[in-house]
C-alpha cells in the first residue's frame, strides 16, 4: 500500500515535460500586441509545447492597464526567426 502510494505520488514512470522559460514568450506576444496595437498583455502562462523550432503557448491575456479586470484565454503558434528569437505567427480566442 505505501509503494502503491509512492507511485502515484511520483507519477507512474511517464516523462515530465522540462520547465520552459516564459520569459522569450512574453516578449514575442508583448511585441506581437504592440505591433497590432492590441492594448492587451499576457497575466499568466497556461501552458507552452515547444517542438523544435514550433511553439504553442496557450496564456491568459488582460487589458494592459487592467481597468476591468477581464480576461480573454489565447492560443498562440509561434516560430523561430533567423535570430533564433520567438515569433508570434497566429493567435485566436479560446
């Protein structure tokens, strides 16, 4: 019963996803709004799947100066440029 416990504590042997760093992300969706001239920012990461050099990332984005406090959930596909920095290539509504 403890080892059993143990386990499914400690997943069952599935492969974890390593920690992606957020912050080159950020700064591709902060530059992708800027250039539309959306007046929004991301609040917080739900999730990044990053394949080679693809990447979705799926955020909570809110108005920039938080007036409302509303928040809109985004899908974002992403690609390497030829600097090697993330590039925001579409996003829609969740």
């Amino acid at each position: 019963l403890v080892v059993g416990g143990l386990v499914f504590a400690f997943g069952c042997g599935g492969e974890s996803q390593p920690e992606v760093d957020e912050g080159p992300f950020r700064k591709a969706i902060t530059a992708f709004c800027k250039d539309r001239s959306y007046d929004m920012k991301v609040d917080s990461f739900k999730s990044i799947k990053v394949d080679g050099d693809n990447a979705t990332a799926v955020c909570e984005m809110k108005q920039k100066d938080d007036m409302y406090n509303m928040k809109v959930t985004w899908e974002l596909k992403l690609e390497k440029d030829d600097d090697d920095e993330w590039e925001v290539k579409s996003q829609k509504k969740l």
